[in-house]
C-alpha cells in the first residue's frame, strides 16, 4: 500500500492587539520574579498577555515595552500593585485539601492541653478569605461551646484585592454550597441578593493584611501554633522557597505546625523542617 505524501499545514500566526516579545516577556519575568517570587517558565508567555493586556488598554499605552517602561518608572509604582494583582492566581474554595482540617483540630485540642490559652494561626496566602474562614470554623469546631480559648488568625496575601474581598466575607451561593454539611446555616448570613455574608463573630477572629513573602523583612512578630502555606510556594523557584521556609521557623512555636499544598515537598529544608504527616511539616530541632 502506498504511503499518502505527509501533510503540511501553514504556520497560523494570531493577529494580537499588542505586540510581545520575547524582551518584553523576559522583562515581565525578571520583575515579578524579584517583586514576588514568581517563577514564570516560557510556557506562560500566553497566559501573561492574556492577563496584562487590559492594563494596556486602560492606561492607553502604546504596548508591552511601553507598558514595562511604566512600572520600571516612578510615575509607575501604583501600577505596580495592580500588575503583580493581576499575575497572581487566586483559585481557592471552602474547606479545600480536607484532610488538613481534623489534623489542625487535634493540634489545636492537643496544645490546650497541654496549658495553652491562645491558639494563634497564620493564613500565609490567604486569597479571597475561603481558606481562613475554613480555618476559623475548624478551630471553633474543635471546642465545646463553653470551652473554647482565645482563636485569632492572621491572613495575608500579595493581593489587595482579595483581601478586601476577604474582609468582606461574601460568597455566592455554589461557594458556600461547598461547606461541610450545617456550617452555612451557622456561619453564614443570607443576604437579599443571594449571597452569603460570613457573620460578624466569625469575622473577627480574622485579621486580614497584605505581605509579601519575598520581602526582606515581615511585619509579622508572634509565634504561631499552626502556619498555613499551600499551593503558593509552587511558584517559587527552590532558593526562594528555601528562603521563605526560613523565615517560617522562629514564627512557629516549639510544637507548631506548618500545612502546605499538596504537590509541595520541601525535603531539601530537612535541617529546619521535618515532615511529620501528609504535606504537615514540624520544627526538625525544638528550642530547648
């Protein structure tokens, strides 16, 4: 049987509104790798344009050269919250990696008592505020009524916009659907728009601020008895993670915990971490 000639199909080239090249996208790569950490690989020069072309269009800039020209500038430093905003990704729900949740909970019963008043915990990428949220209910969860201590939780994020969004504590409804059985009912207020408002004393337990993890210095002090850091580190390139990971140590207290993602392995900190469960790390030497 004779073989059919092989087809050669034309080269389609995409009409873009901007032009982008690879300059313009080793320039965006440098700068959000120095100002977050972010490890962007050649394979997300699509999902950039996609994401900064609107900030284009909206300070009417003549393209990408132009448009990194403006953030490298002093005019440019609010634009650059809003670039940074918009290459983050922010995908989060209710309750997500479930198995972390009866760990913090036996965590938090264990530490008081073990004689501990105040259970403090950090959200290190807290996003819209469902992951803290989770956090706050499991904590409340884990106490008889009469007898829970004192619970604060920290958010942070890079992020302002969603941290505002977090402050606010609404939801759509499929989002709160997405809550274990009863806890909507009894953590949530229904709003004449459909929405769901976490209610006020949930609210409180949560203090929502912005940092960045790559910074030089935290505007964080006390020690934690769990940090939540999950799917953010993925991002980072290894000495930015080893970095980060650190900077964790004298923020968890002797017994703390830190909870990362899933598809995060931090073997490489084995001299400041060691793993003591699924993706569930403690302090590899106690302070003495």
């Amino acid at each position: 049987m004779d073989k059919l000639p092989p087809i050669h199909l034309p080269r389609i080239e995409f009409n873009r509104e901007f032009s982008f090249s690879d300059a313009d996208f080793e320039r965006i790569r440098k700068l959000i790798h120095k100002e977050a950490g972010i490890a962007l690989n050649p394979s997300k020069k699509d999902m950039v344009y996609g994401r900064l072309v609107r900030r284009i269009r909206e300070l009417k800039l003549s393209g990408f050269s132009a448009y990194v020209d403006h953030l490298e500038s002093y005019a440019g430093k609010r634009e650059f919250e809003l670039f940074v905003n918009a290459l983050t990704t922010n995908l989060t729900f209710f309750f997500r990696e479930e198995h972390h949740f009866p760990l913090l909970a036996e965590h938090l019963r264990a530490r008081v008592a073990a004689g501990e008043r105040e259970l403090s915990i950090w959200c290190a990428a807290s996003s819209t505020g469902e992951e803290p949220y989770s956090l706050a209910i499991a904590a409340l969860e884990a106490f008889p009524l009469g007898a829970r201590p004192a619970i604060s939780i920290l958010a942070t994020d890079l992020d302002t916009h969603v941290l505002e969004v977090g402050r606010q504590g609404v939801y759509s409804a499929d989002k709160v659907a997405r809550l274990p059985a009863g806890y909507a009912a009894k953590y949530f207020d229904r709003l004449p728009d459909g929405n769901h408002q976490a209610k006020p004393a949930l609210r409180s337990l949560i203090t929502f601020q912005r940092l960045n993890l790559v910074d030089g210095a935290w505007p964080v002090r006390r020690p934690f008895d769990a940090i939540f850091c999950r799917n953010v580190m993925i991002y980072f390139d290894r000495d930015t993670q080893f970095a980060v990971l650190k900077k964790f140590v004298p923020l968890m207290k002797p017994d703390g915990l830190l909870f990362v993602g899933h598809s995060e392995n931090f073997f490489f900190a084995s001299d400041y971490l060691r793993l003591r469960g699924k993706t569930v790390y403690e302090l590899a030497k106690k302070p003495r």
